[in-house]
C-alpha cells in the first residue's frame, strides 16, 4: 500500500507515547499520533474521550507526564513562539487568556 500523504517533509505534528492523568482519571493512555504535512485530521470520541486534553497538548497548554510532543519539530511547551505563531485554534469555549481578543 502506498501511503496516501507522501512527504520527504517532517510531520507536522508528532505525538509519541503521550500519557496524561489527571488524578486517577487516565484522560490520554500512550497515545501515539502522526499528522505529516498537507494531512486533515479530525478527533472523533464521546465526552471525556481526551480530544480536548490531546489538543492542550499540541497547543502546548498542557506539557506531556510522559512522552513526547513535537509541532513543526518544536516542543510547544518549551517553544510556544515558534509553534503558536504557525497555527490557530478556535475554541468552542472562548477560552482564552485574560487580555486576548477584544473587549467588544
């Protein structure tokens, strides 16, 4: 089978082996993901799936307990600048950082 998105590029964003708890709620459970460029992806799964918790993490908004994060090859956590400043995000909740937007 060849593969639908051939790309000598790096992928996009990379998640390997995320885990992430919060008490004893495991909310992502070794999720490994691979997005290459020019890929659409959606995150299907019912209430308390992780989707949410997933994306925090490729926002860098949350950093892996254990794991690995990467978006254009850079940790969002440790780099939000040169991630945040290639990708957008439009939460359904508005929930943004106090002093974003505006005030009308």
């Amino acid at each position: 089978m060849t593969d639908p998105f051939p790309s000598a590029a790096p992928p996009i964003v990379e998640l390997r082996r995320v885990t992430r708890q919060f008490g004893t709620k495991t909310a992502l459970d070794n999720i490994s993901l691979t997005i290459p460029r020019g890929g659409v992806f959606g995150l299907i799964g019912g209430n308390g799936a992780g989707k949410t918790t997933l994306i925090r993490h490729v926002l860098g908004l949350l950093k892996a307990q254990s794991g690995s994060v990467h978006v254009f090859g850079l940790d969002p956590v440790e780099n939000p600048v040169g991630t945040l400043g290639r990708i957008g995000y439009l939460s359904e909740d508005r929930d943004l950082p106090t002093g974003c937007g505006s005030a009308n």
